[in-house]
C-alpha cells in the first residue's frame, strides 16, 4: 500500500511539473511597408490571447513548451501564424495587407497574393 501511495504521489508531481515549463519568445512585428504594427494580438491555439504587441511593435510571451505555433491578428492585415522551432526564442515577423479582392477569379487572387509574398524576403533584409 505504501509503495502504492509513494508511486501515485511520484506521477502527480512529474505531471505537475510538465505543465508548469514554459519559454519566453521575444520579437517585433512590422508591416508590408516596414511601419511597425502596434496592438496587434497574440494568440496561441487559436483561441487563447497570451499577449499584445507594445506601441513600438516588439513583444515578449511567456508560452508552455508543448506550443509550436503563435497566431498574430490585426485589423486590417492578414491573420499570420508562425510555427515555432525548439530552440526558437525570438521573432520578426512581416504581416501583410488584407485586400479586397472583388470581382476577380480566385486564379487571379491567389497569383496577386503569390506575387506580394515573393516579396517579403527582400522586405525583411531591408527592415
């Protein structure tokens, strides 16, 4: 019985400290036109908001370890998920406009988009 209750007191307290570890990602988020982008939320699955961008665009979260990606929203710009490596502790991220794209084939969208994403590496060494 002893060795029952010592096992059963051994895996709450492992467990308990599984739960418990978490990183601290660091970074800035700016925009298409390299404007920094204020208030923009941090969100990670898909639901939960562990944080917002400062007045300067930078932000630092404190995420559990199990979590590999972050969600970014702002009004106006694109929803953007980053997946997040192991030994990731900090980030830049680009966001990219919303357009409106109407009266226009969805062919014709995705090309358009297709065309402003190949742009964001050059975007990016210029930031």
């Amino acid at each position: 019985m002893k060795k029952l209750l010592l096992i059963f007191i051994v895996v709450c307290f492992s467990s308990i400290c599984l739960y418990a570890q978490s990183k601290t990602i660091k970074g800035r988020v700016i925009d298409e036109d390299l404007e920094i982008v204020p208030y923009a939320s941090i969100v990670i699955n898909d639901t939960v908001v562990v944080g917002r961008t400062a007045l300067n665009g930078s932000f630092q979260i404190e995420i559990p370890v199990a979590v590999k990606e972050i969600l970014l929203r702002d009004v106006g710009l694109e929803n953007t998920a980053i997946v997040l490596s192991d030994t990731c502790d900090e980030a830049e991220i680009v966001m990219m406009f919303l357009g409106s794209y109407d009266f226009m084939t969805l062919k014709k969208v995705d090309r358009l988009r297709m065309k402003r994403f190949k742009k964001l590496p050059a975007l990016h060494k210029e930031a």
